[in-house]
C-alpha cells in the first residue's frame, strides 16, 4: 500500500528534523523544502497528500506559498505553522484554504492528530458523489454584453474548440466555464492549465505526462492534463504562453484525437489568450497550425472602459456577495462615488473592479460608500476632484502655463537638468528650451560635478522575529528587494494588500508613527524607517503582522537585518530633497517646543531635550554620514518611558509588548531596569525616531534639522509642509 507523503515547509533545520522525525515514526513518507520556491517545485513534481507550511518564509512566503498552492491543486490539504500570529492571520489563512492554522511551538499531537484527519477526509471526498457545478451568470446589459450572451450560447450548442481573447481582468475564464457547463460535455469535468505558471520542461511534463519515471524519482509515470480530461473540457488559460516547441507536440495530439470517430469522444479546448493569435502566427511567434486547430469559433471579451453601462450591475453584484461573506450589512454607494467609479478607466478590468469592491465593502464600517471612500487613484478620476485643481487658476492661460512649467521641470530633472538632453528628448530645439525656461522663470541649479545618488535594494530577502511593543503580540518581518521606482511598501502577509511607506498613509503618531491605507496597517516603523534611511534603501517589500517587532528597544538588529541580506546598487537615480529656505512648527525659544529645518549641504539633527531627572537637560548633534556612524552612534538607543506613563499607555492598550529588556524605564530617580549605553541615550533615541519619520518623503532630504521636546507629530507636520513645497506626493 502506498504511503501516506507530507512535505514540511520551514527555514529552521530543526523544526524540520523533529516534524520528520516524528512522522516518519507514524510510517508517513515526509520530504521537506526551505522556502516556497522549493516547496511549489515539490509540489509539482511529487504525488502529495498532505504540506504543513510556515508562514515566515524569505522570498515567497507562506501565504503566497499557500495561493500558489491552492492554484496548483485545490484539493492538497495545507497547514499553516507561525510563531506570529493573530486571529485573523488564521481567518485569512483558512479564507485562503489552509485545513488548518498551528501555532509554535508546535505540539507533536497536534501534529499528527492533523496528520489523520486529513486522511480521513480525502478518503470520504472520495466516496462522495460530485455535486452539480454552481450556475453562474454574465452581469450586465450592455450592447457588447447582450452579444457575448449570444455568442455563448451558440457556442454551447457545439463542441468546437473555442479562442477567447481578451485583456488581463475582463472575464476570460467565466466565459469558459459558462460555455463549459451549458455544452453536451457538462456532465463531463473542466481541468484549467495556465501557461504561464510553468517553465517549458514542467508544462511538458504537466500537459503530456512522462513516459518512464524520472531517473531521480520514484512512483508510476505522471498523467498529464490531456489525458486526464478525457472526454471533458480542457481550458487553456493565456496560450500564447506556450512555447513554440510545445505548440507543434500539442498539433500531433490534437490530430491524433480529431481521427476518432464521434465529437463526445474528443477532449474539447477552450484556449484563452490577451492579444490576438493572428499577427502573431504572421511573425512566426505562435504555430500556425495550432491557431488553425484552436480558432474553429472564436469570442471576443471588450474591456470594461467599453461597457461602462455595465459597472453599476457588477458594483452592485459584488458588493451584495462580499458583504453576505464577510457578515456586512450591504453596502450602498452614494452618487458621487458611483459616478467617480464609472468614470475610472478600470486598466485591471472587472478583476480590479471586484478587488475594489471587496476591499469597501471590508474597510468601510457605514452601510454608504461616499466618494472620500475610493482609493484616491479612483477619485483622482471623478470632475469633483478636477474641480479643485482647476480653481488654483484664474484664467486658461496661467494653467496653461503652470502645466508647460511643471511639464518641463519635471522632464530637466529627469535629466539632472540638462539642458541638451531635455531638449532632445521632448523633441524641441536647445535654443526654444532656454527660451522656455526663462520665460516660464524656472531656476536650474548651477552644474557640479558631484556623485550621482542610485537607488538601492536588498540582494536577496530575509526573515526576523520579535515581539510588537504597543500589541504585544508575537512579530515578525520579511524583507525582500522591488525593482526601481517602487519605493518602501509594508505589505500584510496575511491579506497581501500593502501601504506605502509615504506621509499621505500616517495614520498616528501618539506614540509612534504608524501607517494605514484601509485596513491595513503599519505600526511603530519608526526604528526600522530609520535604517533604511541611514542604508538609504529606496526600493523594499516589508511583510508584517500590522506591527513591527520593537526588538530590544533599538534600531541595531534592523541594521544586523540590512547587512546580512546584503545592499544592490540600481541602474536608476535617486533623486534628493535639497531644503532650500527655513521651515518651522512650534515656538522657537529656550523653552519652547519646536521643531526647524535649513538649508545645510548634509542631512544633520541637532536635538534637545530638558526632562525631570533622573533624564534632566541632554544634546546631542549628529550627521547622518554612512550608515556604520548611524550604527554606532543612534542605532543603539532604545525606548524610554516614565513608570507615570505606563498606565496611561496601558489604559489605551499599549506598551503590551514592553518588557525590562526592550524598553528604559525610569522612576522619579534613576534608572531601574538597565545600564544607559550612551549618557545622552535619550536625546539619541529622539534623534532615531526622527530620522525614521524623515523617510516619509521616500527621499533622503539635505538639511539641518533642530528640535527640542519634540516628537512624532511635530516631524510629521514640519514633514507635511516640506511635501507640499516640493509637491511629493504619493
């Protein structure tokens, strides 16, 4: 009989070797994988029954991990394992499919006590009785709605293999299950194969089967997807994906199926593509053969800018099924909202407009979806939000103006502000660029010779745990590089939805500064903002439970983070904030609260404080020089509190995660759980949280910054004057 196979999904050796070890004493065969690109090669090349995966995995993590998964094989029981999570990292993970969510440590009763019941299970889905599929519908009437309809069910009637094309969003493979479930072959099942999930060789092997086992494998040969389809339906999702060699082996099969007598014998496709096959079959990017083979009928899906008629009867499907879902009251939108959602151009289709839809009816807590509500990309759309911008200018020809200097000052510098360049590039003369240029009295820094700033990455992601200080909840953080221009996001890992790491997204600033866009959320990134400042990281996908981990109160082991992972220079600029007059919030006096900026050629904080003592009068100055002068003279300070302020902190259900080895804690007379690492620690640590906020721009800013008795809020708003200065918005 054969053995029962569990993969185990973790980068610490020995969870691997004590999950395995015990397992294999239950006589199941365990294989095991580090990371979610060894565990999906896995996935596709063994015959699994069971995976337990962790959620904290460098590069893909475990939920992507487990999407990728779920999209690979709906069936295969998965278990997600963390030493960090919440409540609704188990919602999200069971929402996702997981059978089960195990917190660590791990109990080894719980473990095979998951073992067997997923055995279980698979046996008595076995001897069920496959329901009928769930009937769905096209939404909408529309013109080009009504003639999709038609064409459906003509093409239901027959068993001709069908191309649908289309762009990515608009509903492709909707149209292939209507035409699937209405067709002579309904009774029979639909199998989709997407093309671009495989590398050549894997969707070889996945669409054809192997012949003999793999000489590294063990097992009867693999039945690929055309064989086991049999006589029901085959979608083949994005075609034109396929490489060419595959295309002419899929023209021999399909040959091969068309000489048998009687069409219900035949495996039906339905193909789906984004571009039309034609003009590539005449430039030699797809076989002509197989287009001829695949095209007998053909429909085309128009995209949802072209049947705008139809977005208030999908706004209002989705948001009735989302709001049954999630238990919400169902969601209205006001008509200033649905105007601004009809005229968005949709570029990511119905799907975009669906995850739009989902993402209200979640965040929004009022039964009325108002305009305030939308994304700001969406109301950036609507006329009311033109409005405003229009009542800046009094006549056609000062915004006409305004527009030609924004234009042009933005395209100088692109170029670092050469003028040659420029002008070559919009396609003007040199001499009309001057012209313009003093015209429209636009400044050009005098040329230097100075270093130009690139922008940085991460040579490859890595993982760190701790403890959320105002939670107290387990943490953890995975960082992993982004191309250029993509800027810090914080991302959530059990939703996968992010918020940049930008001013705009400031939610707080109390205690800490924390960022939120709808409900997802970024807390106390203060410390770790600060890094990557000092690092100058311009371009980082940071995956967290809502709350950075506080560590041990400083900002050292983010830095031990940063270079572990390693620092990669882009091709692409890195464009500075040069301060160029003085900025203010606050009065500016001996014991005034305030915070100021000037001009200065380097990024410099001088900071001042006067607190009771044991804390009394501290100052300190630093430039942020390099990264190693941030680390030894900043990034040590830890957090400090006054034991008075514990219980205000407490009563507003924070400061859960402070413990006496990450936060500084002082009476009325000394210090009474630590040794200070610097007699000045305090003002350093006010100049740490400073130079995180200060990255809120996405940009390193030049400039000389003096405090004193000031926090989170006084940066953010010092911050938010110099946004719109220098008009850096997100």
């Amino acid at each position: 009989m054969k053995k029962t196979r569990i993969l185990i999904v973790d980068d610490e050796e020995n969870i691997l070797k004590t999950m395995r070890g015990s397992l294999e004493d239950e006589d199941y065969e365990v294989l095991t994988a580090n990371d979610g690109q060894e565990a999906m090669d896995k996935v596709r090349a063994e015959n699994l029954d069971l995976i337990f995966l962790d959620i904290w995995l460098p590069g893909m993590d475990g939920m992507e991990t487990l999407k990728s998964i779920k999209e690979y094989d709906t069936n295969l029981d998965v278990v997600l394992m963390t030493g960090h999570g919440t409540i609704n990292t188990a919602i999200q993970a069971i929402k996702f499919g997981a059978l089960d969510f195990l917190e660590k440590p791990l109990s080894l009763d719980n473990i095979l006590s998951i073992a067997n019941s997923s055995l279980e299970r698979k046996r008595a889905i076995e001897e069920e009785t496959s329901l009928p599929p769930k009937e769905e519908e096209l939404i909408g009437k529309s013109a080009s709605t009504i003639r999709i309809k038609q064409e459906i069910n003509k093409l239901s009637k027959s068993n001709k293999n069908v191309v649908i094309t289309g762009e990515s969003g608009t509903g492709k493979e909707l149209i292939a299950r209507l035409i699937h479930n209405r067709s002579p072959k309904r009774k029979n099942q639909m199998i989709k194969f997407n093309c671009t999930f495989y590398s050549p060789e894997e969707m070889s092997q996945e669409l054809f089967g192997t012949t003999l086992p793999s000489s590294t494998k063990k097992g009867p040969r693999k039945t690929g997807v055309l064989e086991k389809v049999g006589k029901g339906t085959l979608f083949l999702d994005s075609i034109e994906k396929m490489p060419l060699k595959l295309q002419k082996e899929l023209v021999e099969v399909l040959k091969k199926e068309s000489g048998k007598n009687g069409n219900l014998n035949e495996t039906r496709i339905l193909a789906s593509s984004t571009s039309n096959s034609l003009p590539l079959v005449k430039e030699g990017g797809f076989n002509e053969e197989l287009y001829q083979l695949l095209g007998e009928s053909s429909i085309s899906l128009p995209p949802l800018r072209e049947r705008k008629g139809d977005i208030p009867a999908l706004l209002t499907f989705f948001l009735k099924t989302f709001s049954q879902e999630h238990n919400r009251k169902v969601k209205e939108l006001e008509d200033e909202a649905l105007e601004a959602l009809v005229n968005y151009n949709w570029p990511g289709n119905i799907k975009e407009l669906k995850n739009v839809a989902e993402k209200l009816v979640i965040s929004i807590p009022t039964t009325k979806i108002s305009i305030n509500s939308l994304p700001p990309v969406i109301k950036g759309e609507s006329p009311t939000k033109r409005s405003r911008s229009y009542d800046k200018h009094t006549s056609l020809k000062d915004a006409e103006s305004a527009w030609k200097r924004d234009f042009l000052l933005f395209h100088l510098k692109k170029n670092d502000n050469d003028i040659s360049t420029t002008a070559r590039k919009l396609g003007i003369r040199k001499h009309t660029l001057k012209k313009y240029i003093e015209k429209l009295d636009i400044m050009l820094m005098p040329e230097k010779k100075v270093k130009q700033l690139r922008q940085k990455t991460l040579k490859r992601s890595v993982v760190l745990s701790g403890q959320g200080l105002h939670s107290g909840m387990k943490a953890g953080i995975i960082l992993s590089p982004l191309p250029p221009n993509s800027g810090i996001v914080f991302g959530n890992i059990t939703t996968s939805e992010n918020v940049p790491a930008h001013i705009d997204y400031v939610e707080s600033t109390g205690y800490a500064t924390s960022l939120k866009k709808g409900k997802t959320l970024a807390r106390t990134i203060e410390h770790f903002m600060a890094v990557i400042h000092a690092y100058q990281i311009s371009n980082l996908l940071v995956k967290i439970n809502d709350e950075i981990p506080i560590m041990d109160g400083s900002a050292l082991d983010f830095c031990q983070l940063i270079e572990e992972a390693g620092i990669e220079e882009q091709e692409t600029k890195l464009d500075e904030v040069i301060i160029d007059e003085k900025y203010s919030i606050g009065e500016i006096s001996q014991n005034g609260k305030y915070i100021s900026i000037e001009p200065h050629n380097t990024f410099t904080v001088k900071y001042m404080l006067n607190y009771p003592e044991p804390v009394g009068k501290q100052e300190y100055t630093f430039t942020l020089k390099n990264s190693q002068s941030f680390k030894s003279q900043i990034a040590p300070a830890r957090t400090f509190g006054f034991l008075k302020d514990i219980g205000e902190l407490e009563k507003k259900g924070l400061a859960s995660g402070g413990r006496l080895h990450n936060f500084i804690l002082i009476d009325d007379e000394k210090v009474v759980n630590t040794k200070l690492r610097f007699p000045d620690e305090f003002a350093r640590h006010k100049i740490l949280d400073l130079i995180g906020d200060f990255y809120l721009l996405g940009k390193p800013i030049k400039g000389l910054v003096t405090a004193h008795m000031t926090g989170h809020s006084d940066n953010i708003a010092i911050l938010k004057k110099i946004r719109d200065k220098f008009n850096i918005y997100w």
